[in-house]
C-alpha cells in the first residue's frame, strides 16, 4: 500500500520519496516495507512524527484485515 503524505509535516527526509506523479509518499524499501519500520521489533521508527493516514489506519482493525488479505499471501498474514 502506497502512503501518500497529504500536508503532513515532521516526517524525516530519509522516509519519504517522490512518486511517478509527483506526489510525497512514505519510501518504501525494496521488498515493499516503509522504511519506518523496524525488522526486529515491527514498530514504527518514527511513530511521534508519523502521517496523518498512519494515525487513522487502526492496525487490526477491519480495514487493516482487508488490507492484509489483498497485500499479503496467507503464510505472512498475522493472526490476531
């Protein structure tokens, strides 16, 4: 999933690109994880300065679950 980053301010430098229109979005690192992301412990690096969507997209939430079934195989989903 594609974060765009709409009037959001505070997100480091390092963690944001410039998508194919031109738009600020959340890096994401080759493998398609945001660059914010810590491998070890899955929280965010940059949680006090995160994007607005972040904050509203509740993780386990129905729309995050909907978002698991479409972004991911079965074996990476994450029971809850």
């Amino acid at each position: 999933m594609e974060v765009i980053l709409i009037g959001d301010v505070g997100v480091p430098e390092r963690h944001i690109a410039i998508d194919q229109w031109g738009a600020e979005t959340m890096r994401r690192l080759d493998d398609g994880w945001c660059s914010a992301i810590d491998r070890e412990t899955f929280q965010c690096t940059i949680y006090e300065q995160r994007p607005w969507i972040c904050r509203e997209f509740e993780m386990g939430a129905d729309e995050c679950l909907e978002a698991r079934a479409l972004y991911l195989t079965p074996s990476l989903t994450i029971s809850g």
